[in-house]
C-alpha cells in the first residue's frame, strides 16, 4: 500500500473514545478486538490522571499539580492520534522489539544469521521502521477510576517481522496509585523461538509543563558510576567496553544543574555531540547479567514549580536523552512548538546492541520464558 495510503486508512481508523469509570463494556471490547483506535483515560483523584491510546500503546499525557496546586501535562506529545501515526519523534511510545540500535542491522542467534529492516543508517533503531510504537495493540483492561486505575494493552509480534525470529506475545500495563504513583508493567513471552527482547518507554519529560521550554534549568541525578561510551557519535553503536563517569561529563551521580552539565558536554565531547544520549549501568546490577532487583534509577526536580520525580526500574541500563533531535521544531500539544532540549527521556533497558556484544546483559528470550521490565515513577511536589 502506498505510504499515502496507509496514512490515510490510518486515519479513518482512528475513533478516539474518552472512556468513563468501570471497565470497558462489551461493544468497547469488541471494538478494540477489531483493532481500533482509541484514547483511554486514567484518573486517580482530581489532580493526576494519564491518558494512553493504543496505538503504539503511547503516553499520551501526565496531569499534575505543582506545588501552588496548579495543574499541567508534563509530557510532550501530540493533539490527536493521526499526529502519533505521522509523527518521527517515539512521543511516549512503547519501544520493541528490540529498543536502542541494532548494528548493521543483523545478529546472529544460534549459529543462524539474522537481518533487520535498517532505518537508522546501517543499522536498526527501536524495532525498525514499523516497531511496537508504530502498530496498533488490543486493549485487554481498562478501569479507569477508582484507587489504583489502570489499563493492559497487548499487542502479537509475528515470526519475521521487522526480521526478528519467532513469535512474541506482548504485554503493557499503566497504573496510578496512591499518592501520585505511576508504574509502567512490561512483559514478553517467547512462543516458539529464542530471540532478542528489549522494550523501552520512550516519554519525553519535562516537569516545567510541556510546553514550558528547554529543561536546562533542572536539576537531575542518575544513580549510575559507569556508561557504555561508543566510538562515533553519529552512530551511537556501543563499543562494548563499560567506562566510568568520574572525572567525565557524563558524571551525575550527584544532583546538578543539567544547563551546567550540558554545556561541560558540549565543551568536552567532542565532533558530533549535541547532547545526552547515552546509555548508563544502573548501580546495584551485576556486571555481566540483567537484574530483576527494583532500585532507584534516577531523579529529576523543577525549582520554578517544585514538582520532582523518582524513577526505578529493574533493567541493567538506562538511556539519558535530552531531546537533541527536536533541533528544528516538533510542533506538539495545544500549538507549542518544542525544540532542542525541550525535554529529557530516561529509558530504562538492556544495553544497545547487547544482541552483538556477549559481555553486555544478555535480552535473548527463550521459548516458554518471559521477559519482564518494570519503572515506577513516583512524584512530589
């Protein structure tokens, strides 16, 4: 089908359905068996709800108040669906099946080479050119009020696509809990064959508001000694090497203003470094293999409006990115137009291009195993 084409039958699939308390009703579920587009609300109190669509099982919005009470969505992203399906940015998209590069586009997995869609240069960037961000997912739950409301979404990755071995059922879950708790719940299965599986949130926060303006004014820690430095900034294929942060830009590990930090970056990072985009190994991991243990991953504070977020997670590796891509403009939520620096992302995960370096935490998945990666997102203000 021409891209044309498809954008446009995207489109019409689209019904976006602000759906009320309880859990979906029958039409609705037959709905989404069908595969529709929708957009789902969560709400907890009056002051934190999240909206999320399943296409791309993407977060779409994050309301909270400040420390004055006042209220905003403190997530970049789009107005409407048809910008999600159109747009290039991952806006809060689920990242799979395998998130981060791929190099050259090809691994090799018992003894059988396997080649990818490359859409990143040479080599494979969050899944391919149509990865789980760019397809539509069934909703399985949803209750959308009450203490703890949340929403499942699952989505089936059939045997070759995007060039990746074996069946994949997929599963996503958004919860609110008390007092202004978000926990993101994901979970893969391997039908038939072992293959690779590293998913990632890929929301772009910025605690300021959306479209508050760049976030160099924030203050940010990861809890994180060492990163995975890379050979060439413009590829950001790993070298396989693990690298202290001591005595680099890269180092974190105390609260900092992130302007300062940026700029010693610019200074010291040399040709083609525009900013963070860099994958840490979280503290309190084993060196050589992935950890299921829950710890503190990073924490970011907005001063202006004192609102504050704690992330943990249970994945070796997190990639700090402070929206470099957003040079020219993304034109996002309400007509605010988002530019370089306008938020940063934090994305829990294996390591990139673990698949090709077998001294990194491996994500190869087994038939019969699952693969489980959780983030809590705690906020204060």
């Amino acid at each position: 089908m021409a891209r044309g084409a498809l954008r446009l039958a995207l489109c019409l699939a689209v019904a976006v359905c602000l759906c009320g308390g309880g859990r979906n009703n029958a039409a609705t579920a037959a709905a989404t068996e069908r595969k529709v587009v929708g957009v789902h609300e969560l709400r907890r109190g009056g002051d934190f709800s999240i909206k999320v669509t399943n296409w791309g099982a993407t977060l779409m919005s994050v309301i909270l108040p400040d420390s004055k009470g006042n209220s905003d969505d403190v997530v970049l992203g789009y107005d409407t669906v048809a910008e999600y399906v159109n747009g290039t940015a991952y806006f809060g998209g689920l990242i799979g099946r395998v998130a981060n590069r791929i190099s050259g586009a090809r691994f090799t997995l018992d003894g059988k080479a396997y080649r990818l869609y490359r859409n990143d240069g040479n080599n494979s960037l969050h899944g391919g050119h149509r990865g789980f961000s760019k397809v539509i997912w069934t909703v399985k739950e949803h209750v959308a009020g009450g203490d703890s409301p949340y929403i499942t979404l699952y989505y089936h990755s059939f045997d070759g696509e995007q060039g990746f071995p074996g069946d994949l059922d997929v599963y996503v879950t958004y919860q609110l809990s008390p007092p202004h708790v978000l926990t993101v719940r994901m979970n893969a299965t391997a039908r038939d064959m072992a293959t690779p599986v590293n998913l990632a949130h890929h929301a772009y926060w910025n605690l300021g508001g959306h479209g508050s303006g760049p976030v160099l004014g924030k203050t940010v820690q990861l809890l994180a000694s060492r990163y995975t430095p890379v050979a060439d900034a413009a590829t950001l294929i790993p070298t396989g090497a693990l690298a202290p942060v001591a005595g680099t830009p890269y180092d974190l590990r105390a609260p900092a203003p992130l302007g300062a930090r940026l700029a010693e970056l610019l200074r010291r990072g040399g040709a083609g470094v525009s900013g963070y985009d860099t994958n840490y190994a979280v503290d309190g991991g084993a060196a050589g293999s992935s950890s299921s243990l829950m710890r503190p991953v990073a924490r970011v504070r907005d001063g202006a409006t004192g609102r504050a977020m704690e992330l943990w997670a249970d994945q070796p590796g997190v990639q700090f990115y402070t929206a470099n891509g957003l040079g020219a403009g993304v034109r996002g939520k309400g007509g605010s137009v988002y530019e370089r620096y306008g938020a940063l992302c934090l994305e829990t995960q294996g390591f990139p291009d673990a698949v090709n370096h077998p001294s990194f935490p491996s994500q190869i998945v087994r038939p019969g195993q699952v693969y489980k990666h959780d983030m809590v997102f705690k906020f204060s203000f």
